[in-house]
C-alpha cells in the first residue's frame, strides 16, 4: 500500500456509490445518487440504437463527433446566448471527465484553487491529485447564499482557479446575476480562470434562462464551460458531457482528455446530437415532468413532517433536520433511514469538509410517483418512530 499515492489511499468509496449499493443490497428506495427511474427519452434511445446498427462503430475523433460538438454550439446559441463554435468543444465520457481533465490542465504544482462549499466530491481530490491546494469558500442552509467577503479573503498570491457548480447540487439554488456578476469581477480583477460546471443548466424550475459566468464581459477567454448529456436528457448512464472553452484553452484541455478516455461511444454521440435539436417545447415537457416529480416529494416530504429547503433546480430536495424535529447527524440519518425505514438518501456534510454542516439531507425526487408516495410513507413512519 506504501505505493499508492496519498490522495487515493486515504479516499473513501463516494457516498452514491456507497448509498447505491446499500440500497440496491438491502432492497431500498433509491432517493439517494442523481438518476431518474425511468429509461430515459424512447426517441433518443432510439436514434441510439438506429446509430449502433448502421453508423460506426470504430473511434469517433478524439475531440468528439463534429455533429455533436455543432449540436452543442447549436443549443446553447439557441437556449443561452452563446456564441461558441465547433472548435471550442471537446467531448467527454461525462461531466466527471471534463471535471478531471480541466483540473489536470489548468492546475500546478502549489496552485490554489477555490471550491463553493457544498462542493462536489470529485473536485477537492482532484485537485490535490494535481498538486494544487484546495481552499473551501462555504454557503450555508437554507439560503446557500455566495458570500463574496469570504471569497475574497480566500484568495491570495497563488491563487489561480476557482470551480463554479451553477445550479448548485446538493442544494438546488442558482447564483444570482449580480453573484455570478460578482464573481466574474473577482475573477478577472485576479487573474483567475474558472471551471463552470453547469451541469444542471437545464434542471432550472424558476422559469429564468440560465446565464453561464462565462457569458460576463471578460470571462470568455478564461473560463470553461462543463455541460452534460445525462442531466439534460435524464440518462445518467451514458456518460456524456462536454466542455467548451476559448481556443487558448481548449487545445489544453483536449491533450489531457485524449489520454484520459481519449473519446466516448460514438452511437451515443450520434444520439444526443439528434437530442440537442430537438424543438424547445419538447424540453419544456420534460422540465414540466420533473418539476410535477419535485412538488409530489415536496408534499409527501412536508406532511411526513420534514421542513423542506427551497428549491429552483437540479432533482435534488434537501431537508433540514433540526427543523425536522430529528436529533441526528445527517450520515447517521441517511445510513438509518437506509437500514430502518427503507430510503436512501444523501447526508451533504459529504459536500463538505470536516467544518461544514451536519443537519441537511439530499432526497432526489425523479422517480415515478408511485415510489414517491411510498418513500414518504417510509420517511413518515421512520421519522415517527424517532420521535
Ligand atoms: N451527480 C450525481 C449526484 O449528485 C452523482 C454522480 C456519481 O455518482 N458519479 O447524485
């Protein structure tokens, strides 16, 4: 074990690992790990299918299928505002890729990098991985407001990239323009680059469109933009994501992608580009679903006596415990609600270093309503039985 590198041998199994395989064992509702419940989108598994049988099946370019990297420059000109071009885009194996071979190129050895806590797992050790220095910047329950005091007084001399994960998961909130407005000031004012990981871009419930940091004057040239397939489409087993960035950047990042996975399933490809194009109602259906999914939750959660924390995006609710009326931590609850009642569910403080909070619970809510009614009447009767 001497030869294992620090970073991994102090690592544990991520918590939606260890949840899933909990609750896959024991037989639980899964309210834990981000997936909805269904197949996913049956004309899009279809152009999937159409594509294994008549297109290649041999390596795409490294960088990706040029149909989907101009589907994705098509989509976000159409949805954002955004005027990328195919050149700017490298295609991964899921946002989790993009994350890593951002942080591979743009980190070195002594660089310090800001993470927003709740902060998602991958980042703190991949970061540490490359030798960089993570320093936390915290938000807090029930509002996960960005405190730009403290994000200030992080920075210093070696300071060299922050990491934005806008929507925000575990909580569900999103910046608003005059953070996101904020931070871009900071950024340049810093010289700072900026890992955008706005996987959940098009999870917003709040009827705003969404506004990427990299859209603020200045930034476009410093920051990459992550983006995923799995989270738009709800198919989070296909591990597609993107990132885009200025061509300063972006040749960077494509060389520490090509030996990562160097590319991704070309059927896939074929298949998310169709996926992109389709008409903006056809999103909107979709978005009105999951919204229907979190109200439902939301419901059964608050009767079942739990306070629910706002939310304007992503699949996840929180709750919060203490305002629950339960005395626990929140891994305590999680591994308890798992064994005894039946649900898992996700504690945040795993977003967080040893100093964060320890009160908040993730639920995701894209399930089919069936389940739904049935977690909260688990999470009613375990709840019930704490008291
Ligand atoms: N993004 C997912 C979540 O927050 C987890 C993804 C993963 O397990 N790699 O639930």
């Amino acid at each position: 074990m001497s030869q294992v590198h620090p970073v991994y041998a102090a690592m544990e199994t991520t918590i939606f690992e260890h949840m899933s395989g909990l609750a896959r064992q024991l037989g639980a509702i899964n309210l834990g790990q981000g997936f909805p419940d269904g197949q996913g989108p049956p004309e899009i598994i279809a152009a999937a299918a159409r594509a294994l049988a008549e297109k290649s099946n041999q390596y795409p370019p490294g960088a990706g299928l040029p149909e989907l990297r101009d589907a994705i420059c098509g989509f976000y000109a159409r949805r954002q505002g955004l005027e990328l071009a195919r050149g700017d885009v490298v295609v991964t194996s899921g946002a989790t890729e993009a994350i890593a071979a951002c942080i591979l190129a743009l980190v070195r050895p002594g660089d310090e990098v800001v993470l927003f806590e709740p902060a998602y797992d991958a980042y703190r050790p991949m970061v540490r991985r490359a030798g960089g220095v993570p320093v936390a910047v915290k938000l807090g329950p029930p509002n996960w407001r960005y405190d730009l005091a403290q994000l200030k007084a992080a920075l210093t001399g070696r300071t060299r990239l922050l990491i934005l994960n806008d929507p925000l998961n575990p909580s569900g909130t999103v910046a608003s323009e005059a953070e996101l407005a904020a931070i871009a000031e900071i950024c340049i004012r810093h010289d700072l680059h900026a890992i955008c990981d706005e996987v959940w871009e098009d999870v917003r419930f709040d009827g705003a469109r969404h506004r990427s940091l990299m859209s603020f004057p200045g930034m476009a040239g410093r920051a990459v933009k992550i983006g995923s397939a799995g989270k738009i489409f709800g198919l989070t087993g296909w591990k597609i994501g993107w990132m885009c960035a200025g061509p300063a950047m972006i040749a960077a990042l494509g060389r520490a992608h090509q030996f990562l996975t160097y590319t991704s399933p070309p059927a896939l490809q074929w298949a998310v580009a169709g996926g992109l194009a389709m008409p903006d109602d056809w999103f909107a259906a979709q978005g009105e679903a999951w919204a229907a999914s979190r109200d439902r939750l939301k419901r059964g959660l608050e009767q079942a006596g739990y306070a629910v924390l706002p939310n304007a995006a992503t699949w996840f609710l929180c709750a919060d415990l203490v305002a629950s009326g339960i005395d626990l931590d929140d891994r305590t609850f999680s591994e308890r609600a798992l064994r005894e009642g039946g649900v898992a569910s996700i504690p945040v403080s795993a977003f967080f270093d040893a100093a964060g909070p320890r009160r908040v619970v993730r639920f995701c809510f894209t399930k089919s309503d069936a389940t739904l009614d049935e977690a909260a009447e688990r999470l009613a009767r375990f709840r019930t039985g704490l008291l």
